[in-house]
C-alpha cells in the first residue's frame, strides 16, 4: 500500500513539474527599505485610483498602523475604504464580506496590510471583487477566470510570503480543514516591505513568523523540484534568517535584522511558490485547522522533527543548506552537516522562546491529523519531498509534539 502511495505521489509531483513549465509566474515589483510603503502609495496615486479597499485585522487599525499608511494615500487624493474584519486563518465568510464590501463601495483597488491572513484574504477579495467568479470556484489549480482587481500589499510580519506567492489558504470552518486557491492571477502587482512597520511587532510573533519563513526556505530547497533559480533564493532566505532573525525578536526596533527579514521572507515565499513545499506543511496545516494553532508556530512545532525524519535520505541536500547558512565545518560529511543543521535549528528555536510541544493537541487527535496530513502531502498537491513517510512514521512525528 505504501508503494502505491509513493507511486502516486511521485506521479503527482511529475505532473506538478510538467505544469510549472507552462505557467509564468510573475514577480510584483518590490519597494524595499524603511519608508517604502509610502513610496507604493504614492505610486498607487500616480495610477489614478479613485477608492482602494484596505483588507486588515482589527488590532493593526486599533495600533494605528494602519492610519500611518492610509494617510499617504490620502494625501494622494485617494479615499479609502476600512475592511478590517480579517482573523487569524481567514475563512470564506470573511472573504466574501470582503467582495460584498469592495463592490459596495465602488473600490477600483485593493491594498492588503497585515501578515498573511490578511493577505491571503486580500488577494481572493480582490479577484472576486473585479469579477463575478465565486470563492468556491476558485479553489483548486489554476481556476481563476479572471485578474481581478489591482492588488497591492504590505506585510507587518516576516513570515508568510505571500505577497511573493500564487497561493491564499482558507479555512472552510465547516469541516475544519484549509482550502487550497492556486493560480499565478493571485501574484500581487507591487509589494512594500517596510521595516519601519514590523518594529512593534511582538517577539512570539516575530519568532513564529520568522521560522515560518525558514520552513518555506528549508522545504523549498528540499524539493525535488528545485531549481537553480529557486535555490539562490531560498538558501539565501535561510542564511538571513538564521543571522538575523534571533536580532529581531530580542531587539524588535533594529531595522537592519528587520528588513533581512522581511527580504527572506519574501525571497522564501518566491521560492515555495514554484517548488511547493512539504511535510512540515501538511503537518501543520492540519494542527491548524484542527487546534486552531497559528500557521507560523505550527510549523515551528513540526519543523526539526520532519528534519530528523530526512536526515538519512536528503543528507546531500541538508549539508548544502548547512553550508549556505555558514553551519558546520567543511571537514564534515554531508551526514555530519545535515545533523547539524537539525540541531543548529532546535537551537535557534530555543534561544528565541519557541515552544517545543502544543496544549491544544489531544492524544485522540493524533491519527486523524496524521491520515489528513498524509492525504494533504500524498494527494492532489504531490508534495516533491526527498523521502515519504509512512502512516505510523507521521503518527510518531505528530506524538512528539504533545504535551509532556
């Protein structure tokens, strides 16, 4: 049975890749550095919108973050319209609340502040808004009919990517599992990554999000997708993150570790948008939807321990993110480097305050997030992994993480 899994998958990653030979994916243009979220309103004026819908969370308005970017747009002439009701795992009652609102009010853009709820949400809003496809129709591979709206984003959390990505997760909370929009029409048109905006955030946060990115980083160089192109950016993700990312969540005003950040996270999700990502995310998908964990922990929670199930099979492929990311000694074998580099981020991990197990995860939970990462992996979405993983290896992997 297992052989069959792994024959299917395998197929499946084939026909990923055949795919992604005929699909362009484009690339938003970046404005980068402090300050640079100005710099895109004023060119958001210069295009002559009228009334830009603004998807957020509420506590990013409350802060007055928000008011700090929206003012520029003011200043440009253009009127703006809140909608702030985007929660953590946006679900599809707040997406289309989103379309309701932007057709209501006449809106000829969007503009997505936030970290990557908000952006995921922004980017179906703006599609659904600009025509008259649904959110349901949309959910697959390359079932958006049309571009939609303008689409623009600022993220406040380097974490996700998404404002480099063709992909919005949402969770269908009537079944409590993550639905899947994929399609290069979601890639927004330019992209502000601002540190001056992420200096507030808190350093949980900044911790989770920030190995969030260094998951898409590690997976997308594991993939056996990976291109040269793909690898530039994603060993470069992993190197900056593994220099600055402690800085920043123990010194949360430091631009400099900031902005690394921000850069790694946008050139990680640059990179997972092509090759796809792996184990670590079909794990944590699940322990989202079904405990209600944060994206960016959750893969914390998962990432050295699908590490540790590799080790044997992609020691190659670890060792080389070992040297990217300056760890280990060039004496060592790949074996040696790749174990390494399991600790280094189990170490990382712990200096920065990331939990190593999760309260909500009940032991009579643990097959069912199993068989459901296993269908997310296995299935439809053919994650290029370097080694599959068996029923009972998942399980081991998923009891590791339960409270002591």
């Amino acid at each position: 049975m297992h052989f069959l899994i792994v024959l299917y998958s395998r197929a499946m990653a084939v026909i990923s890749r055949l795919t992604m030979k005929f699909i362009s994916v484009p690339s938003p243009m970046i404005y980068s550095g402090a300050g640079s979220s100005a710099a895109l309103c004023g060119a958001m004026g210069r295009f002559g919108y009228e009334r830009v819908l603004v998807v957020t969370d509420r506590m990013l308005v409350e802060l007055g973050l928000v008011g700090r970017v929206t003012a520029e747009l003011e200043k440009c002439g253009v009127a703006v319209v809140i909608y702030d009701a985007i929660l953590p795992d946006p679900d599809f009652l707040q997406v289309e609340g989103g379309i309701a609102c932007c057709k209501s009010a006449g809106c000829d853009a969007v503009l997505a502040i936030g970290g990557g709820s908000s952006l995921d949400a922004a980017k179906v809003i703006a599609i659904g808004a600009g025509s008259e496809q649904t959110v349901r129709k949309m959910e697959g591979f390359f079932k958006v009919s049309d571009r939609g709206l303008p689409l623009y984003c600022i993220p406040t959390t380097a974490g996700t990517g998404s404002e480099a990505t063709m992909v919005s997760v949402i969770t269908d909370t009537a079944t409590s599992t993550k639905c899947f929009i994929v399609d290069p029409k979601l890639v927004p048109d330019a992209v502000a990554l601002d540190a001056s905006l992420m200096t507030g955030l808190p350093p949980a946060i900044t911790a989770a999000t920030g190995i969030d990115a260094l998951t898409h980083a590690i997976e997308s160089s594991l993939a056996t997708e990976a291109t040269d192109e793909t690898l530039k950016k994603s060993l470069a993700a992993t190197a900056m993150i593994f220099r600055y990312l402690e800085t920043a969540v123990k010194d949360g005003e430091n631009l400099e570790a900031r902005e690394a950040m921000a850069v790694a996270s946008c050139y990680a999700g640059a990179a997972f948008t092509v090759t796809n990502v792996g184990y670590v995310h079909g794990l944590a998908h699940q322990l989202g939807a079904l405990c209600h964990v944060p994206h960016g922990l959750a893969n914390a929670l998962f990432l050295p321990h699908v590490l540790d199930f590799y080790c044997d099979t992609a020691a190659p492929q670890m060792a080389r993110i070992a040297a990217a990311a300056g760890i280990g000694d060039r004496a060592d074998s790949e074996q040696e480097r790749a174990k390494k580099l399991v600790s280094a981020v189990r170490d990382l991990e712990q200096r920065i305050g990331v939990p190593t197990s999760c309260d909500a995860l009940k032991p009579q939970m643990v097959e069912e997030l199993a068989r459901r990462a296993l269908k997310e992996s296995h299935g439809l979405y053919g994650y290029p992994v370097p080694k599959y993983m068996r029923r009972d290896e998942c399980e081991a992997i998923v009891r590791k993480i339960l409270p002591a």
